[in-house]
C-alpha cells in the first residue's frame, strides 16, 4: 500500500493527476471524475473534492443530509441544479449551500461541455442521508476503505410502559 502524502500545497499538475472516476450506484447515471482536496492537505474536519462532470452525466442520486452541512460551487460549464424539487441552471461563479437538515439535493449536466465544480462541508463522525425518489435512508459513517452505508428501516420502539409493576 502506497505511503499517504500530505502537504500543504497541491499544485494544479498534482490535482489533475489525482482526478478518479466515481459513481454513485443508487443513480444509474451517476458518473464523474473526483479528486479530494483537503484529505490530502491533512484536514479531518472538513472536506473539500473538485469535481468534473461529464455532459449527460448526474453528480449523485436526490438526496438530503440530516446532520452534515455541504456546499458546492462552480467553477466552469453548466448544470441543472435539482434543489427541493425545483430546477435550475447553474454556471461559473454559482454557489448552492444546503444546511441541515437539508432540502433534497442533485446536480446534473444535460449540456455538451464538462461541468466543473467545487463540493465540500462538515466531517462529521456519521450523517444520515435520505433519499426520497428511492424512499431508502441511510447511516453514512467512514469505514476502513472508505464511507460505509447502512440502510435504516423503518423505527421500532423497543421500549414502552409495562402493563404491571
């Protein structure tokens, strides 16, 4: 296993050469390439990932955080940004902020060139991620190689009053 470099500066040549192709497999038509920023600068706290969505590509499936809180910001191309069921276009110089619990969230580029962006927030010890279009919600907690998912069904109260003394 390669030793983990981290350092305070990344040039831009590094960045790139870093960038891996993620998919988020609830969205069949999740694709894109990633490369974490502030893991490799040794932050824990918060995380920061550039982003390159290809055109005809989503980001992630719908969803909305219940603790972390997250942002993104473009940096180049267009998208459509899918905000609580609304739809709108985003472009260069764009911010979205969603804090928490947060409204159901999705970015996607139905346009011919690549989307470039910049995504981040809190590195909590556990979030919880809804994902109403599946009607699915699930712990995300960082596991050994990597984030872990943990379906959660619906509650059981496992305690209750007694019928006697």
């Amino acid at each position: 296993m390669a030793e983990r470099v981290t350092k305070c500066l990344w040039k831009k040549d590094e960045i790139e050469a870093r960038l891996r192709p993620f998919t988020q497999r609830l969205n069949p038509n999740s694709h894109y390439r990633g490369a974490a920023l502030s893991r490799p600068a040794g932050m824990e706290r918060a995380h920061v990932t550039l982003v390159h969505l290809p055109p005809g590509k989503d980001s992630f499936a719908y969803h909305a955080h219940m603790f972390e809180e997250e942002w993104i910001y473009i940096l180049s191309g267009r998208g459509i940004a899918l905000i609580d069921g609304v739809e709108s276009e985003v472009g260069p110089g764009d911010f979205m902020g969603f804090s928490t619990p947060s409204v159901a969230h999705l970015l996607k580029n139905p346009f011919e060139d690549e989307l470039v962006y910049l995504m981040g927030g809190e590195s909590l010890s556990m979030d919880v991620i809804d994902y109403p279009d599946l009607g699915k919600r699930y712990a995300m907690v960082p596991g050994k190689d990597g984030t872990d998912f943990y379906e959660l069904t619906d509650p059981i109260r496992p305690f209750g009053r007694a019928d006697k003394d």
